[in-house]
C-alpha cells in the first residue's frame, strides 16, 4: 500500500536536526531501501531492525537527512587553523588556472561556512534514543496513512465478494433445473432432426444420468462458500494475510472455471462471467495488501 509519514526532531544537546522520510510504493514483494549520512555508517541496519516484523509487501524508502542548527552563539565561530588551509588552498588552485582570487569580508564568510558544513558528524550511538524517537514518530504516520487506504480497500474487496457471493447464490438455484434443462434441449435438438425424444429409452435416461453426474457442480459451490469465510476471516483479522488473500483468489477463480466448464446453461455462464470480472478486481487490490 502507498503510505507517507515524515517528522523533525531537534537535538538538545548537538546542533542537529534530524529529518525522516518514510514512503511506499505497491509492490509484490517487500524491497526496503534505507539512506542514511555517510558519517553514520551502521544505522541503516539498525533502521532495518526497528521496522523488521512490522512491513510484509512494497517497496518502502526511508531517508534520514541531517541539517546543522546555527545560532547566534555559533554563527561566527570559526577555526582559525582550518580557514587558512582553506584559504591557501583555493589561492593555490586559483593561480593554477589564472583566476583571480580576492578574499574580502562575504568570502571569508563562505568560505568559513563551507568548513563547518564538512565537519564531521557525532557518533549516532550517542542520539540513538533520539534518533529512534524521531523514526517512530514518521513510522506512525506513515502507517496512519496506510491504514486509512487499507479500511478503503477493505470496503471495496467486501463490496466485491458479496457480488460473487449473490451470483453464487444464483448459480446454486438455477443449476438444480440442468438435468431437466438438459432433457428439454436434448428434446429440441432430436425434433430438429426429425427423431423423437422416448423417455423410457434406456438410452436416453442413461445419456440424461451421465449429464446430471458430469455437471454437479455442488462441490465446487461449497468450496467457494468456505473460500469466502476465510475471505471474511482475513478481512477482519489483524495480521498480514495478503498473500493469503491472494492464493484464496486463485482458488476461487479455479473453481469458477470448473463449474463454467461443466454448465450448458447461458445464466450460469453469464453468472460466472462477472463473477471473474469481479474477482480479477479483487486480485488487483490485494496485491497492494500485506
């Protein structure tokens, strides 16, 4: 399911602010990509643990940016010894290439800026706490959001299986008129070569018994009826049931292509035909489910 949670935190004790991003894309499988600052190597996996258990399906990018805080304490400090190595660095450089090079006040400020975005970072080991307190906070949204897409595919999945449902239903009654359907069409198709239908032909009542036996089809209808029940179960259960939602459509769609090869009667197939459509929705909104 798609899904998008973000959260600030400041740190107290370090000039830090932390920014987590957390978002997902369908997917069928779960593909997790997690990016952290270079400096804080390791804290991808622990990232990976803190969510390991709680995600089943999608593609979910969880991105950790780090922006230094300066107030009015700090706007001016400047390390002396670094800013003249910097200094006689970019001079170097500039005479290399024939540019002029001029230091006034505004590049003295940039370039000691630059200094004191390329310092490097805390141990994370040090905000871990922090860190997780701000990761949970957009884990929590992102979450929200996805629960509120979830109760609306829920909504739809159920509004969809009761129409298979009713079709069953009707399915179930009309088939309990094959046999005579069967005899009635057999009949029309004799008189349209000049032959009559004799009921007490062994022949024929054998020939109508085949018929009755080869399409039952009251099996494949209590399987769909408990398929169902275990749809309803998954539904309002708590846990990651999508791929087990996903394997009970193909059950359903097998027995559907049962019972539609074993029919001859137009409202059955009709019955099963949309019944299909139905489901093949059904399958596309599961994908998306854990």
């Amino acid at each position: 399911m798609t899904g998008y949670g973000s959260s600030i935190l400041e740190l107290e004790s370090y000039p830090l602010t932390l920014e987590f991003s957390i978002q997902s894309v369908n997917r069928k499988n779960l593909d997790c990509q997690i990016t952290v600052p270079q400096d804080w190597n390791g804290l991808d996996r622990t990232i990976h643990d803190w969510i390991k258990g709680h995600l089943e399906r999608g593609r979910i990018t969880i991105q950790l940016r780090i922006n230094k805080r300066v107030n009015a304490k700090q706007a001016f400090q400047i390390n002396h010894s670094l800013l003249d190595e910097t200094i006689k660095k970019f001079s170097s450089y500039a005479q290399s290439k024939q540019i002029p090079f001029e230091l006034n006040a505004s590049s003295l400020i940039q370039l000691s800026q630059l200094n004191q975005n390329e310092d490097s970072l805390p141990n994370w080991q040090d905000f871990e706490s922090s860190i997780k307190e701000a990761f949970e906070s957009a884990f929590h949204s992102f979450q929200a959001m996805r629960a509120e897409e979830g109760k609306q595919l829920k909504a739809d999945i159920i509004k969809r299986i009761s129409i298979i449902s009713e079709n069953n239903n009707r399915i179930r009654e009309r088939s309990k008129t094959a046999s005579k359907d069967y005899a009635e069409l057999l009949n029309q198709r004799l008189k349209a070569m000049n032959l009559e239908l004799n009921l007490e032909d062994d022949r024929i009542l054998k020939e109508i018994a085949l018929f009755s036996d080869r399409s039952d089809i009251s099996e494949e209808l209590v399987r769909l009826d408990s398929h169902f029940e275990q749809f309803s179960h998954f539904l309002n259960s708590q846990k990651a049931n999508g791929r087990k939602m996903d394997f009970l459509c193909v059950e359903v769609f097998r027995e559907l292509n049962t019972i539609a090869s074993k029919t001859t009667q137009l409202e059955v197939t009709r019955c099963v035909i949309d019944s299909k459509n139905e489901l093949e929705r059904i399958r596309e909104q599961i994908q998306n489910i854990e």
